[in-house]
C-alpha cells in the first residue's frame, strides 16, 4: 500500500505510514505508487523563509527592534533562543541564521537602551 501524503510503499495491513505518519486510506487501487507532494526547499526559499517558526519571528521582531527598542528586542531575544532549541531538536531545518539576527539585535537593543538611559542619568 502506498501513502497518499509522500507516496512511499508501507505495509497492505498498517493504518498509518510509517514513514510520514498520515492515516492511510485503503483504496482499492494501491498497486501503483501515488507521486509525492512537491515541496520546494531546493529554491533558495529558506533562506527568506524558513521552516522553523520561532526562526521567523525572531528575524523579524529583532530587525523591528532596532527602532523599537527592548519591547521588541526581548520577544526577539526569546524567539531566537527558541527557535535554536527547535533547530537542535530537528537538524533538518536550516533556520540558524534567522535566529542569530533576532538573538543580536535584541540584545543590541537592549544594550543600546541601557546606554542612553546611562548617559541621561549622568547628564544630569
């Protein structure tokens, strides 16, 4: 029996894939291979967009930051971290460098915030 979901070849009595995990539908013509889903990670997409979440809004909230300071920065900060901790627990993703730009920025914001408050304080 083939999947309906990534089109590997499983078992004729199992009821899930046990390659992708989807239920799998018992059709009555499972003797052919149904194609796989096309996913498009060769295009380059991942490096704009990648799979990882926390990745994305880490970018963006840490790029964000640089105007809007460590109300943006810390969510930056945190989504960075989190997104590292998902790119550890699965390898396949590639979104490290989404997460160091909101990890850098973030904490750049946040320094840059104690430094003028710093210096308005012995300004005065």
């Amino acid at each position: 029996m083939f999947c309906s979901s990534c089109g590997k070849e499983n078992e004729a009595d199992a009821r899930f894939c046990i390659h992708c995990g989807e239920e799998l539908q018992n059709a009555a013509s499972d003797d052919k291979p149904i194609p796989p889903k096309v996913v498009c990670n060769d295009a380059g997409l991942d490096l704009v967009l990648p799979p990882n979440k926390y990745a994305i809004w880490a970018y963006y909230l840490g790029v964000a930051s640089i105007l809007c300071g460590p109300p943006v920065g810390i969510p930056a900060l945190t989504c960075g971290i989190m997104a590292l901790e998902s790119d550890r627990e699965h390898p396949n993703r590639s979104s490290r460098f989404h997460a160091w730009i909101g990890i850098v920025f973030g904490v750049l914001s946040m320094l840059f915030t104690m430094l003028f408050i710093l210096i308005s304080i012995i300004l005065d």
